[in-house]
C-alpha cells in the first residue's frame, strides 16, 4: 500500500520553477525543514510550499510539474 509522502519545494524566482528540496513520511520532519531553510535561504528562494502524495518519484515528479 503506498504511504502518503510530503515533499518541500522550493521557489527559484530566478528560474521561475518550484524545485524539490527534501520530504519525509512525517510532516513535522519537513515542517522543521522549511523552518530551516526559511533562516539559512539563499536570495533567489523566495516561497517555499509542501505537497502531499503518494510515495513514488513519479507521482511527486509528476504533481511539481502541475505546480509548475
């Protein structure tokens, strides 16, 4: 049975692309990821966002490209 996966993406304002920067099983494990990119980002992150799926690369793959 597949899982539900969060995965954090990232927002490049200069490439205009959300990009996928971690994920875990546990939300909380990526909340805490964001917070810590959120103080060390680099300039050209300007949003972070996390999307919830399944826990196959294609499906995650597949819903950033939607985002996209």
């Amino acid at each position: 049975m597949e899982r539900s996966y969060y995965t954090l993406l990232e927002f490049n304002d200069q490439a205009k692309e959300w990009h996928i920067s971690f994920g875990d099983y546990d939300r909380k494990v990526v909340l805490q990821e964001m917070q810590d990119c959120k103080d060390t980002s680099s300039f050209n992150i300007t949003e972070y966002r996390i999307i919830k799926t399944g826990d196959r690369q294609l499906e995650i793959e597949k819903e950033v490209t939607k985002i996209n």
